[in-house]
C-alpha cells in the first residue's frame, strides 16, 4: 500500500547514498555523516510518531458503555459525549434531540454512527470508521489520521525540508533539475549529501 511505497522511498535511497558515496563521507568528514544521520533519525522519529500515536480518536457510544468509560471522557472533554437520552437512529431527530441547545450553538454535532456528540473541528474519518478531535485528514502514506495528539509530529517534519534546495527546485520545476543548478552554482557544495534528507522530506505526508 501507500505506507510501503513510503517507507521505501525512504530506506532505499539512504541505504544506497550510505553505501556509494563513501567519498563524500570521507571529504567532508564529520560534517556530512553527522547531518545524515541527524535528518534521518529526527524525520523517521517523527513519521513513527504519526504512524502510531493515538490521532485523538473519540470512542463510539457502545465502547463507552462497555468500558464503562462515561464520566471519564465527561470529566476529559468537558461535556457529557453521550448527549441526553437514546438516539432513534434518525440523524435528523437525534442532531437536535442527543445535543444540547448550548452545545450545539458552540458548533457541536451528533455522529451517528459512532452515537456520540462530536466537539467542534472534529469529524468522522470513513477510512478509520472513528470520531477525531481536531480531524485534519486521513494520510495513507502514514496509515493513521491526522488529528489532534499527532499533528505536531506530522506538522514537525515541514520545517526539515532543505530550504537550500527548494528555491531551485521551484525555479525549474523539477527536483533533479534543481539538484543539477545547485552543482554547477556551486561545485564544491555536496549537494548528493543531502539527497536521502531531500528525498526523505520531499514526500508530501
């Protein structure tokens, strides 16, 4: 799936630029293996992060009763997610009869599939099939959805991106092309040193 296509974008390339440019490593020693190595750790820190952290997934009403979770999640979210009475299963009866008249005017709505009242921002992601707090989107390419508890990690990896390359990037529209300008403006700049961070950051998850 778009996960595996990922990682391996990932791994491949940094293997083979770790096995083949030993002369990089070894002209710009301990510059260029450092940075490396701190890119790779840092931004496979934070894609393992956002593939596994809890996105802020709100339990379905019949996990809640199972768990006996109730005033917990009230105490946590600061409103009774089970709203008032028992849904009919009839999203226009239940919108307005599980949600409170001052919950719904500060943007609350009622699932009803998962049969809980949802706080504002947040949405039902179909390809989870779960509530998400501050639901930004559904990510193959991690395999999780973006929401609350792990937009940080996901958001974190932007700033990694090598400034140094994008404009040229962008000034010829193709990143190859960008890297080739980076070397004929600068020959002595290792430019195939930052490829596995390039290639690493460049993928839009």
């Amino acid at each position: 799936g778009p996960a595996v296509c990922a990682w391996s974008f990932i791994l491949v390339p940094c293997g083979i630029y770790t096995i083949f440019a030993e002369r990089l490593w070894q002209e710009w020693f301990p510059v260029v293996p450092i940075a490396a190595a701190l890119m790779f750790f840092v931004t496979t820190m934070l894609l393992c992060l956002t593939c596994c952290s809890d996105p802020g997934i709100i339990p379905r009403r019949k996990f809640i009763l199972q768990a006996g979770m109730e005033k917990e999640l009230t105490e946590m979210l600061g409103y009774e997610v089970l709203g008032k009475g028992q849904p009919t299963g009839q999203l226009d009866v239940d919108g307005s009869a599980m949600v409170p008249d001052e919950l719904r005017r500060k943007g609350y709505k009622w699932c009803r599939t998962c049969q809980i009242v949802r706080p504002p921002r947040s949405s039902h992601c179909p390809d989870c099939d779960h509530c998400v707090m501050r639901y930004d989107h559904h990510c193959p390419f991690v395999n999780n959805c973006i929401g609350q508890r792990n937009y940080i990690f996901f958001a974190s990896r932007r700033p990694l991106r090598p400034e140094t390359l994008q404009p040229h990037t962008e000034y010829t529209g193709n990143p190859r092309k960008g890297l080739r300008a980076v070397e004929g403006s600068c020959p002595q700049l290792p430019v195939k040193s930052a490829l596995p961070a390039f290639v690493h950051s460049d993928l839009d998850i």
